[in-house]
C-alpha cells in the first residue's frame, strides 16, 4: 500500500526581497538547501505574506522555483548542518554503520539494534515511524511523499505564464521539467535500492484519496520507468548551469544516476540465473543488461564534461570542482567535521568520533611495495599485524584516524591498557570515544580551530564522476572482459580502474598524515574473474562511507557468512620492565546478524495488511 499523505491544499508563501537589478527572488535566494519544511504539502515557508494555494503558486514563477527548490531538499540529508540530522541511522552514523564495514561508536544508535537483528517487518528502521531520529530513516515513506510533491510539480508547472523580466519561458520550463524528473527518478531509484520493485506511481493522487490498492510493479518494470524519466531530463537539462545555480540536475547527472540504475539491474542479486522470470523481487535474467549498464557509464565519460578532482586529500572539502556531478549543498558547517574528531585532537566536544571501521574495510587497503600493490593477506606484501599501517593505500591516510597517526599536531593514542602502564598512558588514551580505535574521518575538516564556527564545507555528491568510472569497469568486465574497448569509449575497464589510482596522491601538500604517493597501477594480464575481485575491492575503498556498500554487499550477493563477523583491530599498549612502550596489535571477533532475506529490505506488515495486492520481500512473510 501507498500511503499518501493529503492533510491541506495550500501552500505556504515566503517573503520577496528585491536583488539590484530590481528582480524579485524568493528569500534566501535560489540555493535550493537553505529552508526546511517538513510537511509534503507545505512546500514554502510560511511569512509575513500569508498563505498561497496551490493554484496561486503556480500562477508564479517565482513561488513554482520555491516548489522545485523543495524537490532538491528533500535528497537524502546525508551530510547536514547541524547536529542530530545526519547519516541514515540515529547517533550520526551513516549507512556504512549497519553493515560489517562500519561501527557505529554510540550504543544507542538504532545502528546497534539493526546490526544485532532485533527488528523484523514491524519495526523495520527503513519502514517505519517507531524509530525516533532522523526524518531520513523512513525510506518508504519519505519517498513516497516527495514521488507525490514532483508529480505535483509536474502536474501544474504549465500552468505559470511565462515571464520575460526572470528570463522564464519554454526553454526554461523544459529544464524545470527535466530537474523535476530527475529528482523523481532519483526518489523511486532510492525505494528500488532497500526494496526492490515498488508500486510506480505516475501521478501526484490529489483526489482527495488517503489511500490507493496497487500491486507492486516488476524490477524490469520499475527500471524503464525511472530510466524513461531520466533519459526525457537528459535531453532537456543543460551540461551545466552557471556559478549561482550550481547543485542543480544537469545532463550529466541524468546520465550518471542512468548508469547507476543500469549497473543495479544488471547485477546478481537482481539479474539472476536461478530465478530468470521478471517479479518484484528481480528483473528477467539478460546477461546484455551488463551492456546496457556500460553503455550508460560512456555516455557520460564521452560527454568529456568531468574530470577526477586533482588532490584526494579536499575532494571533499571544496564545493564546487570538476569531479561533482549531482552534490547536496549545505551552508558552511561545523558538525560534520565535530563528529568526526575524539577529544583531544584540538577540540574539546566531547561524544564525537562516531562512524568508526572495521578490520573487514581496513584489510580492503592494498599495500604498496616496489612498486605494486598487493593484498594485506598476499604474503609477498610483507604486511605485518604488528606493525598495521605501515606503506597502504594513501586513501587510508585520508580516510581514517587511527592508533599512532598524527592529526592536528598530535600523536594520536587509541589502545587498550596493558602491563605495567602509567598514568600519563592513561591520560594520553583517547578510547573513551572509541570502541573499534579506527574512526572515520573522510569528509572531516582538519584545518577547523574552533567548535561552532560554522567554517566548513560538507556538501554530500550523491554522484561524482569516480562512481561513473567504477560503474563503467564493473560493466565492461562482466560484458566484456577486462581489456576490451568493445563500445569505443577509448577505456578498458581496468584502465578505468588506474584512472582513479593513478589520481590517489596529495599532490597539494607535501605529505599527508605522514604519507607521500600514489596507487600503483592493476597489472595486464588479469581473468574476468580476478578483474571483478579487484573491482569490488576499488568500489569499497573509494567509495567508503558513501552509501554504497550497503547496496553493493547485497547486490554482489556477498555470502552471508561474511556479513556476519565484524573484526576488530585492537591495539594494546604495554610497558617492558625498562618501562619502554610497545603495541601489541590482534583481531578480534563480533558477531553480526545477516540472513538471505536481508538482501531486501521488508515492506511494513501493515502495507500488507491493509493492500492484499502488495506481495512481501522473500524471508519476511
């Protein structure tokens, strides 16, 4: 069942400064992210103006671009501004942290319950509202109301004259309907991602209706629609829109969410052998749906637009460069970077260092040694628990914080307490917000002074132009091989590969955390086989803690007796009888809960319940 929210036909006005050229503009400009409304039909903030219905904002171009601007805001608020309103799970913590790649470090994130299993298709985080937190944690339902606010938009923004003075008239309404079907497409894509085929909804239901019965649609079914939507925009939206409009749908972005799209449908846990006839739950078995996700990937590497940003070390801290093909802006922030930090390292918050790893991510850092890269498991890699971080992938420098780095001045100190340690080891110990000793500090600000400054960009790309590599490699390796250029993109798949390697440097800094270089590149020579071991092992480095390994562990179809042991690598610090120092480093073990029918996520049992056509995901009848 779909429940549409209907509780008012108006819509909230703002107040209208006028600009120097004596144009008016909607308060606080067109940056779409600088409001907040929650309700789906309250889609301006309320001033001094009073109230509009929805038939007098579309009579207006100015109050229809604070409608669209409302689309914007309601993409997934990953990074924001302030604290208790990010990540996917309550306590900050993203959606790494509910699988064995992340650890969440506050034990009363939910994050804890769902990785201990203790929730089912009635409490579901991504179904319901029993959850407190995050507005975010109700996937079902927040897209749903923002599928019903695009097709709202699309339903009426026809009805606003053209105006001349604001440089408002078809070409323009051609683009407004792009960015509107854009973000519809990445709304149901977002559904399709936890849940599989869903119901497709192709109007905004504005009959008065609480409430429509439909079955579920097919994945094939559902795939069409979102890559029909996104092929239409992609023929209307400019490649990119001037300095002032940035962050809004381009063609590019169109293109790279296609590509996306294409790559999920064609991979196992949705293309698969074993059950080959179209449903819900997985699409009709077609070995050329991997040809169609490659292609998807080249048109947007020929639009030769994007450009991997230059310095790993600020690609998440400019907001604006050439990687970025769809970001959610965000007003300079200090929470992102707070959250980030332990006390101790130049700030005094405290509750901090939140999204934390595992063994199971760190061990994905190859070691460099003469010139290669090799496996931490690859005996000739000559890597050594004892001594854990010696000569890795420069991105592990970047990405995380750990026992012994040097951060912000200091030496860091995270470690459990041995024999015969003092009380300076005590204090030194920054544990007390830390439990796995390695914190995830990727879109951190190191440079930050102070607490609340407000000094920091954190501006989440929901697609950047490195994902767009990795998808086309993934593709062209199960299409075609390794080293085929079969479409005539002028790349390989493992030479896409050795694009993102080959830009893991710091060239802007003299070293970084300790650590000058780059990644050497994968070898000729490689099976489809090994390529695609290397593949998934690049997608888990470089897009870490960016919302795709959750996806990616279940779509690979990862065994579940992985997703079921988090490891932990736990530094000791001891004292010899000359009260030298020393560590000593071992794995330990925690167990996690994954089954088969987590592949999915569960629709409510409620759903089911009052809409007998709907059909639940396998496992969770």
């Amino acid at each position: 069942m779909i429940i549409i929210s209907l509780k008012s036909n108006k819509m909230k006005a703002i107040t209208l400064y006028k600009n120097i050229s004596g144009k008016y503009w909607i308060l606080l400009g067109l940056l779409f992210l600088t409001f907040s409304c929650t309700d789906p039909d309250d889609l301006l903030d309320r001033e001094d103006t009073g109230e509009l219905t929805k038939e007098q904002v579309y009579s207006d171009i100015i109050f229809a671009d604070r409608a669209l601007n409302d689309l914007y805001r309601r993409t997934p608020n990953v990074e924001a501004d302030r604290q208790n309103t990010m990540g996917r799970f309550s306590g900050d913590v993203f959606l790494q942290g509910g699988t064995v790649y992340g650890q969440p470090m506050i034990n009363w994130s939910n994050a804890w319950t769902f990785n201990s299993g203790g929730w089912n298709a009635s409490n579901c985080i991504f179904n319901s509202e029993s959850w407190p937190g995050n507005e975010w944690m109700n996937v079902y339902e927040k897209n749903y109301q923002s599928i019903r606010a695009a097709w709202l938009f699309l339903e009426n923004i026809e009805n606003v004259p053209f105006n001349d003075e604001f440089g408002y008239g078809p070409e323009e309404l051609e683009q407004k309907k792009g960015e509107a079907k854009f973000l519809l497409a990445f709304f149901h894509h977002e559904l399709m991602k936890f849940f599989g085929g869903v119901t497709v909804v192709r109007q905004s239901l504005e009959g008065g209706e609480d409430v429509i019965t439909a079955p579920r649609n097919t994945y094939d079914e559902n795939v069409e629609f979102v890559v029909g939507l996104l092929d239409e925009a992609s023929e209307v939206l400019p490649v990119q829109w001037p300095g002032s409009e940035h962050g809004r749908a381009t063609k590019g972005a169109a293109l790279a969410l296609k590509s996306r799209v294409l790559l999920h449908a064609a991979s196992p846990l949705f293309n698969d052998p074993q059950n080959p006839e179209d449903s819900p739950f997985r699409g009709q078995y077609d070995t050329d749906k991997w040809i169609r996700a490659a292609e998807a990937a080249a048109e947007v590497i020929n639009m030769n637009q994007y450009q991997l940003h230059h310095d790993i070390s600020t690609l998440f801290q400019t907001r604006n460069n050439s990687e970025m093909i769809f970001v959610r802006l965000q007003h300079l922030a200090s929470w992102p970077s707070l959250q980030t930090f332990p006390p101790g390292l130049g700030l005094t918050f405290q509750n901090t260092g939140r999204n934390q790893g595992t063994y199971n991510i760190l061990s994905q850092y190859k070691v460099i040694k003469d010139g290669q890269a090799y496996d931490q498991s690859d005996p000739e890699s000559g890597w050594d628990i004892q001594d854990p971080y010696k000569n890795l992938d420069p991105r592990f420098y970047r990405d995380w914080i750990y026992n012994t780095a040097r951060v912000r001045g200091v030496d860091v100190e995270l470690y459990e307490l041995g024999n015969n340690v003092s009380a300076a080891d005590r204090a030194k110990n920054l544990t007390t917000n830390t439990c796995s000793y390695h914190i995830m500090m990727k879109f951190g600000n190191l440079e930050k002074d102070s607490e609340w400054s407000r000094d920091s960009q954190h501006n989440f790309m929901h697609l950047r132009y490195a994902e767009v590599l990795l998808n086309y490699a993934e593709a062209m390796n199960e299409a075609f091989g390794p080293e085929s250029d079969a479409l005539g993109a002028g790349l390989t798949a493992r030479e896409a590969i050795n694009e993102i390697r080959r830009r893991t440097t710091f060239p802007d800094r003299e070293e970084h955390m300790g650590y000058t270089g780059g990644m050497p590149d994968v070898p000729a020579g490689f099976t489809k086989e090994r390529m695609r071991e290397e593949i998934h092992q690049e997608r888990r480095v470089e897009l870490n803690f960016e919302e795709h390994i959750f996806f990616d562990l279940r779509r690979w179809m990862e065994p579940v007796e992985s997703q079921q042991t988090a490891l932990w690598l736990v530094p000791t610090l001891h004292r010899d009888e000359d009260g030298n120092r020393y560590f000593e480093y071992k794995l330990e073990e925690f167990d996690r809960a994954f089954s088969e029918a987590w592949r999915l996520m569960p629709l409510h049992n409620e759903q089911i319940i009052l809409n007998p056509a709907l059909v639940q995901n396998p496992g969770w009848e």
